[in-house]
C-alpha cells in the first residue's frame, strides 16, 4: 500500500501529535485526534503511539488512515 506524504512545516521547536493532526487536517476536531491515538491508530516514526502530547520535531513521521506527515523546520 502506497502512503501519500505531505510535509508539514512548523516554526516552532515541537508540534504536539494532537495538533499536528488538526493542523494537517488529517482529522476534524481535536476530539477526533484524541479518540485515534488513544485508539492506537497513529503511528509516530513506524511505531504506534497512544501519547497525545507527543513532542514531534524536524524529521519526524506521524502516519494515520494510509498518510504520512513529515515535520519540517523548527528550532533552528
């Protein structure tokens, strides 16, 4: 199965998972976001993570619904 990736540039040091995802639009509200990774179905760098409060950071990889999201910039 080929994943579509689509990078997503922030300016900050981190992004949190759950607003990632919102910020992405890879879910509607953060209630969806919330429900996903407590549901164990995100993936953060090949491997499952239930931590909505994730750090996520330049060259990190959240995969969810067969999409792949790269963090691009941050803390430079």
């Amino acid at each position: 199965m080929a994943l579509s990736q689509e990078t997503i540039e922030i300016k900050t040091e981190f992004i949190r998972l759950d607003a990632l995802l919102k910020f992405a639009a890879a879910v509607e509200s953060g209630g969806v976001a919330k429900l996903l990774i407590q549901d164990g179905q995100i993936k953060v760098n090949g491997e499952t993570c239930t931590q909505r409060g994730k750090k996520l950071r330049n060259g990190d990889t959240v995969t969810v619904d067969g999409n792949e999201y790269l963090v691009r910039g941050g803390g430079e």
